[in-house]
C-alpha cells in the first residue's frame, strides 16, 4: 500500500503547486502509515528539491511530455497499480481537473476534486472541499479501494524543510504514450507570474472599456509583482488571452491580495476567486454584487482610482527600498 503523488515539470522545472501537493500527500501517508511516492512527469532541474517537502521516494519519467490528459491517465494508472497505490493526489489545476477524473472512471475510484483540508481518516477517508460556489463546505466520505484527491492550489502553503528524496528514473511505457492528438504547435509564456500559483493578481474587467486602457493594469501589476487576469466576457471578445481568465469555467486563484477593477463579481468569477485572503474592489457601481465579497471597496471610476492607486505602490516601493 502507498500514496502516490503525481507532480509534473512545466518549462524544465517544479513549481509551487508541485511542492505543496507533496507535502499534502506526505501527509496523508503518515497518517494511514505508508510511504509517499512521488511520479514526477517531464525533466525538472529542481526535482531534488522534492525531499524538502516530504517526499523520500521520486521516480522520474523524465521522457514523459504531453499535454494529452489520456495519456498521462494512462501512465498514471499503471504507475498506481505497480506501486500498490490507495490514495493518488494530484493538483486540481487544469491537468488536475482533466486527468482526476479519468482516473477514478479507469481505477473504480471515488473521487474528492478541490479539496481544501487533510482527509479526516479516523474511523473512514473523509474529504473536505467547498461547494455551492464556495457559499459553504461539505465533508465527503470515499469508500472505495482507491481514493483519488486533488488539492486546490494555495490550500496550504508549502512549508520547506531539511530533507532528501531518493530519485530514480521512471520507465514509460511506450505504447501508453501513443496519442490520438496531434500537437502542430507551442507557445511558451516566458517572464510571467503564473496564474494559479500567484501570490498577488490584479484582474480587470469590462469597465475597462477596451484592450488599449489595460495599461494601468499592467503597470499596477508590475509594481506589485503580481499576476494580471481578467473576467471571462473580457477573455471572450479578446481583449485578454483566454489563459488570464479566473473563474469557475478560468483559471481558480488563491492568492493573499486579489484587485478587482471594473469587474461586477457575477457567481461564477466569484467561485474562482473567492478563497483568495483579501478582495479588493473597484467599481464605479455601489450595487455591484462584487462589493458583498470584499474586504475592502472603492466606489469610484477606475480610470480616475487606477492612476492614483500607481502612483500609491510606487511611493510605498520607493520608500521601502
């Protein structure tokens, strides 16, 4: 019996998300009493770092790059019954979210998506996550044989410690990795913050009135060193690429400060943003519905809080440095 942790390189390397989904799966093997084995997907120059946050065993296919869900479900599935596997633990990125629940449909498993605490495993396996667009929380029970989890990213801040992981290569097998999907072309963002690992966002949306007036977002989100997104309608009629776009259909982000301007907070950009730990909202409506979930509001027109709200971060950068 294990606990397997799948974790996966993105651009030669392990991210946030990679470290904090070991550290939960670690801890969950040390309360059922087994071992955590990681599968690491891809070459990652910071796999070693893998032992600082829980992980002893790491078995690397370094071969394995794809960006086809039903191969990498495949890979994993064996790789769970090789090991004996009873609890898998993935991120619930966007891989997460596609390839959780291949996996239960191809193990028998029950499956808990965007689990935001440690399973309570006295007298069963109970999982906790939000529901009702994260109006409330539910406890879920999974009693199957295999228990597959993914953990919302930012759940936990991944807490680095002394450690080594013993790494050794992952042999794949290659006709796993046949695929139907026929990948013409990739385009690799270089020197940005990545969404869902983000501690600060500044997002924005229609009352920005048009692409040519995002500007003051990007300057904002430069001095911060935050991560820009947006609304979906703005994603959809293309002021923004569809990859910034946070919400319950976008991206779920979890940061300590997300800066809402000109976004009137309909549910569903709320259910990807609201376990963020401090709102802040800018909209010249009172009664926008945004407003509830803030921790702090301005009611005014962005085009006039925008400027001084840059002006306000370079000053406080300036005399901090």
């Amino acid at each position: 019996m294990s606990v397997l942790i799948f974790v996966e390189a993105i651009n030669g390397k392990l991210g946030k998300a990679a470290f904090e989904v070991t550290a939960y799966g670690r801890k969950i093997a040390d309360s059922l009493g087994t071992e955590a084995i990681v599968l690491a997907g891809g070459e990652a120059a910071n796999i070693a770092e893998l032992g600082n946050y829980g992980a002893k065993k790491v078995l690397n296919a370094n071969t394995l790059h794809t960006l086809d869900n039903q191969v990498l479900t495949r890979v994993i599935a064996k790789a769970a019954t090789e090991l004996n596997a009873k609890v898998i633990v993935l991120s619930h990125d966007l891989m997460g979210k596609a390839v959780a629940p291949r996996l239960a449909a191809k193990l028998n498993a029950g499956l808990v998506s965007g689990a935001c605490d440690y399973p309570n495993t006295n007298g069963g396996f109970k999982v906790k996550k939000a529901v009702f667009s994260g109006k409330a929380f539910a406890e879920f029970s999974i009693n199957t044989d295999v228990k597959i989890i993914t953990l919302n990213p930012n759940t936990f801040g991944p807490v680095k410690n002394e450690g080594t992981a013993e790494v050794s290569a992952y042999a794949v097998d290659t006709a796993l990795t046949v695929s139907k999907i026929k990948i013409k072309e990739t385009k690799v963002k270089e020197g940005e913050i990545s969404l869902p690992e983000a501690e600060l966002v500044v997002s924005a949306g229609r009352g920005m009135k048009g692409p040519e007036n995002w500007g003051g977002v990007e300057e904002l989100a430069k001095i911060l060193g935050a991560a820009t997104a947006c609304s979906r309608p703005v994603a959809d009629i293309g002021w923004r690429p569809h990859h910034e776009h946070v919400g319950q259909t976008g991206v779920t982000v979890a940061p300590n400060l997300y800066i809402a301007i000109g976004i009137s907070g309909a549910i569903q950009h709320l259910a990807g943003v609201n376990r963020s730990k401090v709102i802040v909202v800018i909209n010249k409506d009172a009664e926008a519905p945004f407003f509830k979930a803030a921790d702090y509001g301005i009611v005014g027109d962005a085009f006039e809080v925008l400027p001084k709200l840059i002006t306000a971060a370079k000053e406080f950068k300036a005399s901090s440095n």
